[in-house]
C-alpha cells in the first residue's frame, strides 16, 4: 500500500512511524473487518453449539460478527443471542447448529492459547452445562487472517 504512493516499507508499527503508514494500517483493519463481515470459508463455523447460561440467556462472543441458523430467526443483539420471532433473548434450550462468521485478529491471538485456556478455566462456572463448554481457541492465522483470506480470494480469481 505504501509503494503505491512513493513510502517506503516499515517493518514495526511501534513507534515512530510515518502519518501515512499509521494511516495504511487503519484501512487495512478497517477493510479487513469489511471483507470478514461478509462470510467466507475461512471465517465462517458451521454446526456451532451455543449454551445458556443459568439466566437463561445464551452469550455471543464479541469475535462473532453475524449468527444465523437455519430454522430460527435469531441475532446477535447486546452481547447475546436473541430470537426475533419470539421478542426475547431468553431460551429453554440450547440452540444446535449455529452459523457464525467470526473476526479473527485482537489481544486473543497476541496473548495466544495460554491466555485462551485460562479464559476457558473462568467461564465454566457460569455455563449452565460445564460440561459442554465450548473451546476457547485463538486464530490460527493470527491478526491478520482476514487480510490473509481475502488476498487468497482475490488470487484465486486470477
């Protein structure tokens, strides 16, 4: 991107980097999240469990942009699931079969699996079923995974 209009590259974005590579990486991010929102292979999970927790109430997690299941009219509204046939967020059931598109990237994957594996530890015991607790994994393709997913897109159009 930078090349494009006459930078050279940068190898760090810590500190003292020029206003047009700070800038760069801003659209990066910002069309990554664009491109990720639409759905793609490798960024949308099929046959998701979601479980309630004890209120009733069944929690998205933030990296989930869209849920979507075949026979339920469902959305993601304040941080939980909620049925826009039935007007609430509160369900006697877990649900099955879940579609999410998910948003790579962010602290999970700076912290990596350590940090996922103690943050697997603290949610169990406001699951309403521990034992069937979702995994708490980090992005295999890192920061970047939709970045790197869109350029195989586009390479695969040539």
């Amino acid at each position: 991107m930078l090349s494009c209009i006459g930078e050279a590259p940068v190898n760090t974005l810590d500190s003292g980097v020029p206003t047009d590579a700070v800038i760069a990486q801003s659209i990066l991010d910002e069309t990554s999240r664009e491109v990720q929102s639409r759905g793609w292979w490798f960024n949308t999970m099929k046959g998701l469990s979601m479980v309630r927790q004890a209120s009733g109430k069944i929690a998205v997690p933030p990296s989930y942009v869209t849920i979507d299941h075949a026979e339920m009219d469902i959305v993601k509204r304040g941080g939980f699931v909620y049925d826009l046939a039935e007007n609430t967020d509160v369900f006697e059931k877990d649900i099955e079969d879940v579609e999410a598109i998910i948003l790579g990237g962010g602290l999970g994957t700076r912290f990596g699996q350590p940090m996922a594996d103690r943050i697997g530890t603290a949610m169990r015991p406001y699951l309403f079923q521990p034992d069937k607790a979702p995994p708490v994994v980090t992005a295999a393709l890192g920061d970047k995974g939709g970045a790197i997913g869109a350029t195989l897109l586009v390479g695969a159009r040539r």
